[in-house]
C-alpha cells in the first residue's frame, strides 16, 4: 500500500518534468543573453580591420612594430606576414598575408577557454585573455582555426593580438597599422558607417579567412590570393612537404 | 592546385598540447570503460562470486582518476592555478564540465567501493592483527554486528545506489571526451560526429582488458580460494568475449569515422592520410591495428584461448596498448595538421612530462599492488563467532 501512495502519476510526472525543462531552458536563455561571446551585438563599438593585400609591399614592418609594442617574446608572433610566390618565370607573382588575430565575434577561443579567462569587452568587441585568471591550459591555442595565440613563455598565460588595447583605448592606432608603409592596414569602427575602415569596406570587395567555419572575423582582406589564405592541403595530400 | 608554388616565408606553429593530455585522455577512457565493464557485468551476472570483480572493477579506477590530474596539472603554464578551474567557470567550455564530471566520477568510485569493501572491511576491523586499527579506520570505527551477509544485506540499497550513480558518472566520462575533441570546429580530425563512440569504443576494448589484466594480478598477489578462483576464471573468459567484440565494434566505429572523413572535404581527406601515409601511420598500422586490434582479436577467439591466463593477458596488454596508441595518434595527429601553412606540424619533445607520466603510471602500478596486499577484495565468508 505503501508503494501506491509514493507512486507519481503520469499526468504529475510530465507536469513536473515539463516545470524542470522549462526552468532549465530559462535559466540557459538568461544565460546566453548574460554571456559576454554572445553579447557583441550588442555593444556599441566594433572594431576591425581591413588589409589591403595589393599596397602590402611584405616590409614585415607591422612585426616588428607590434614586437616592440607589445614585448612579444622572441620566436613568437602577434602579427607576421606570410608571403608566397606564385608562377613560373616571366610570369611570376609574390603575394602576401599579413596575419594577426582575427577577433572573432564567434571566437572558439572564447568558447572553449575553461575559466573564461578569454574575454570579449562589451564596448568594443575586442577579444582579450586576462593573465590573472589563464593557467596556461592551451585549450585556445589549439582551438583557434588561424594559428593566432601561443603560450607565452614569459608570463605562462595565452598571448594574442588585442589591436594594441593599451593604444586604442587612448584614441590612438594599432601599431601595426602606425608602422605600415604602404598604408595596406585600416583599422576602426566597423559599426560607424563614417569611419574609413567602413567606407573601405563598403567600397571594395573583401574576403575573411576560413569563412566555412562561421567564426566571423573582423579582419577582412582585400584581393588576397586565395591560394595564400588557407593552408595547402593539397600539398600534403601529393606527398610533397617542401 | 597551381604546382608552381613557393611558400617564402610562414610560421610553423607546432602541437601545442603534448603526449601528457594524451596520456589523460586515455586513462580517463582505460578507467570510465573499466567501471562500466566491471559494473553492467554485476547487473548481467548479480551473484556473490563477482563482488571479488567488482571491487577491482570500481577501486582500481578510482586510483587512476584520484592520480590522473596530475597529467592535466604539470601541462598548465600555471599549475598553481589548477584549482581555480573549479570556479572560474565558462558554460560553453566542455573542460569547464569535464573538471567536474571527473572529480565526482572520482568521489562517486570512492563511495561506491567504501560500500563494496565494507562488509569484508568490519570484518577484519573485529579481528586482531596488525592492520585491525586501519580497517577500523576505514570504516570510522563503525564496527557493526552480524555477519558479512547481513551487513551486505543492510547496506544493499546505498551500494546499488552509489553503484548506479558512478555508473553514469562514467557514461559522462566518456561522452565528456567525446564532445571535448568534437568542439574544437577548427580540427578537422576532431571535429567529428563519430568522436564520442570512439572513446566509448575505447573506453570498452580498455576497460575489459584492464579487468582481466587486474584481476590475474590480484588472483596472483592475493589468496583466492579455489573454488572462487575458478569461479573468476569463467568470468574473466567471458571478459574475454566483451573484449572480442568491443575491439570488432572499435574496427567498425574507426571504418565509420574514415568514410566520414572523406567525405569532409580536403581536410578529411588529409586527416585520413595522417594516419594511413602521414606522420603517424607507423604508430596506426603498427601499433594500433596490427598490435592493438588483430593481435588481441585472435588470441580471444577460441574459448580455450580466453581461458589460458598467460593467452589472456597477452591479449589485454595488446588491447590496451593499440587503444593507448589510438588516443595518442588521433590526438597528436590531430594537431599535426597545419591550420595555415604546408607542412605537418611538429611535436616538441618534452622528455621532463614524459618522465614526469611514466613516473605517475608507475606510482599508480605500486598503489594496485599495496592495495591487493592489504584491501579485503576476495568474498569472506565466516559466520559471527567461527571467524577466528
């Protein structure tokens, strides 16, 4: 007798289990709209950059002005230019990437980051890792698509490209894009429709890397070469490795 | 592609994560599987005689996952830190679940084993010896009355409990790995539907074979009475059948997984080649295939095969050593494919972690062997009053 005062109705159970999904699907709504990687939308600045692959002159000019800027470690890059050479003689090109982090606005840094260390700032969208919290895991080294961070050996914490936060912040240029001989870099607000970086944009056809994986990122590329802006698989797949 | 192509400058950007996670990976797949195996079998067979497999089954795990963080810890570039990962917590991580998952994997083997061990534990806490006030200290001096029978019998429902709570646990575990390597969109070879069956694949080929390995080793460190050794036997031979058709469902879930990948474009096609032409296709066909999957295959086809302990064993070590080399060789390879330029991406040695892992697994090897010396694992059946 005992057994049937206990025993829960059919009717009961879906009732309560319907409460307890919906409570979960609140709770994980209230969540997502809390979270900063989903709330760039909403901030009120996005800033980005468009490079001009055809006035890049592969100075690697930004490299060294964003070493020196940021105290990258020796051996380790923020900001490189990858330059390929493309034909046979005459009919030769050289064509050139320069690369840094894409700030992603679905960045699988930020997501897969297990303390949230990787962070997005709400004003602006810049993607940034706090050193106090990162405990070298990594997770985002291995996780970003474009090679962009490396474990710094100085301080043990994830490193990558946050448009020299410390210079924007201040009214002042990336200094990739200060250093830039041929002017290849625009860097600004791209939700401003009247910043130069969006009435670029808006002038001139641009390309995003590895778009097939849908991370969305902030540096657009102007007439890059589209056998330069992936990794040659088919290289590998021939057998030849050099 | 155009063939006249020159890649002048680029930068080579390495695995990032080394043999160590492998390393965790695997013996987090060798321990889920080993309770799962050990557990769906009590509820297969549910006879006095396979508490003995049990306790192995469940303690033998929980030394692994108690030592396993280690692996986790030395590779951070703040072990310091570690702890931190337990509150600073981002809900799209699945590491940020995995930290968890683990450690209450880890309790949840803890309690069960307590409640598997207790009858036997009071037990030898009534008796005097040497080591009475440790198993009365493993029981916090409870020393109840009755015999094991009836202490077995009062405790049923909470060790079925605690026996049905790590089960899923382990379930989590091994979902956990799966959707840990699935979320990383940008790897190619991780990035797969079919990642989570084949820790599960592992976690099976393992797990059988680690119970039949730590069994034999009790059976030979520890006195097993005859009838329950020979009770044992026909267990660890029907062992031998979980883990003949697991190393056929891991054959079939790696055949899923390379038909998938060459339907995932250039990539797949690539990260089909690490294993089977690349950088890694000694370690596949050597280790993992012919070692790992054909060796073990054969030698627990034939009933009387599974039966010889020596045949059995061989087999086990084989079996855990090809799924071993299957975590290394998806998890290494997988970052060996290049995210930006033309060449296979290069492991650094690191011969301090590696020292650092072998020098764990060892310890972990010492603690399976002080705790068969010391822990009761075989059944003890003594009426109250006739025990000395």
């Amino acid at each position: 007798m005992e057994k049937s005062r206990k025993s829960v109705s059919r009717r009961e159970f879906f009732r309560k289990f319907g409460k307890q999904v919906g409570g979960a699907g609140v709770s994980a709504f209230l969540v997502q709209v809390a979270h900063p990687s989903l709330a760039a939308s909403s901030s009120t600045k996005k800033y980005g950059m468009v490079i001009d692959t055809n006035r890049c002159i592969g100075c690697h000019g930004c490299t060294i002005a964003c070493i020196s800027e940021n105290n990258v470690p020796d051996g380790y890059y923020r900001s490189w230019v990858k330059i390929m050479e493309k034909g046979s003689y005459p009919d030769v090109s050289t064509h050139f990437l320069p690369r840094l982090c894409n700030n992603c606005e679905d960045a699988p840094c930020l997501n897969l980051c297990p303390t949230g260390a990787t962070y997005r700032t709400k004003q602006d969208g810049v993607v940034h890792v706090d050193r106090q919290i990162c405990v070298g895991c990594r997770i985002c080294v291995v996780a970003c698509p474009y090679g962009s961070r490396f474990l710094n050996p100085i301080t043990h914490t994830a490193d990558k490209c946050d448009f020299c936060y410390h210079r924007i912040t201040l009214g002042l240029q990336p200094a990739c894009v200060d250093a830039c001989t041929g002017k290849a870099r625009i860097f600004g607000d791209l939700n401003d429709p009247a910043s130069d970086v969006s009435r670029y944009l808006e002038n001139h056809s641009t390309q995003r890397l590895r778009a097939d994986l849908d991370t969305r990122p902030k540096v657009h590329y102007v007439n890059a070469d589209e056998y330069i802006m992936g990794p040659d698989y088919s290289r590998l797949l021939a057998g030849r490795s050099s | 592609m155009n063939e006249n192509i020159q890649y002048i400058y680029f930068i080579q950007h390495g695995v990032a994560l080394g043999y160590l996670i492998a390393w965790y990976l695997w013996l987090i797949s060798l321990a889920e599987g080993t309770h799962i195996v050990a557990h769906l079998s009590w509820l297969y067979y549910r006879t006095e005689d396979y508490r003995p497999l049990e306790k192995v089954g469940t303690f033998q795990p929980f030394i692994i996952l108690a030592l396993v963080p280690l692996f986790l810890v030395v590779d951070l570039g703040h072990p310091e830190r570690f702890y931190t990962m337990f509150y600073n917590w981002n809900w799209t991580s699945p590491v940020a679940y995995g930290v968890y998952i683990i450690s209450l994997c880890m309790i949840s083997y803890a309690i069960h084993s307590y409640y598997l061990f207790r009858p036997e534990l009071i037990h030898r806490a009534r008796q005097k010896g040497p080591l009475q006030g440790l198993y009365q200290l493993a029981v916090f001096n409870q020393v109840e009355s009755g015999d094991i029978r009836e202490i077995r019998k009062r405790q049923e429902r909470r060790e079925r409990f605690w026996a049905g709570v790590s089960l899923l646990f382990s379930f989590l575990g091994l979902i956990y790995l799966g959707i840990l390597l699935s979320s990383f969109k940008g790897r190619v070879m991780w990035h797969s539907s079919v990642m989570v069956f084949i820790f599960f694949s592992f976690g099976a080929c393992s797990g059988s074979a680690f119970l039949i390995l730590l069994t034999q080793l009790k059976n030979s460190l520890a006195h097993t009475p005859p009838k329950a050794l020979a009770e044992q036997q026909r267990y660890l031979s029907e062992f031998g059948i979980i883990l003949k058709y697991s190393l056929v469902a891991q054959a079939g879930v790696f055949f899923v997984y390379f038909v998938l990948l060459q339907y995932t474009g250039i990539g797949g096609k690539l990260a089909s080649q690490v294993f089977f032409t690349g950088p890694r296709a000694f370690q596949f066909w050597f280790f993992q295939v012919a070692i790992g999957l054909i060796l073990p295959f054969v030698l627990v086809l034939y009933k009387k095969m599974r039966e010889n302990v020596v045949v059995s064993c061989i087999a086990a070590v084989a079996a855990m050593a090809g799924t071993l080399f299957g975590c290394v060789n998806i998890f290494i390879g997988g970052q060996m494919l290049p995210m930006t330029n033309f060449r296979w991406e290069h492991l650094q040695p690191e011969p301090a972690k590696m020292t650092f892992g072998i020098i764990t697994m060892v310890l972990m090897f010492v603690v399976f062997l002080i705790t068969y010396k010391i822990l009761p694992y075989e059944n003890i059946e003594v009426r109250e009053g006739a025990s000395s």
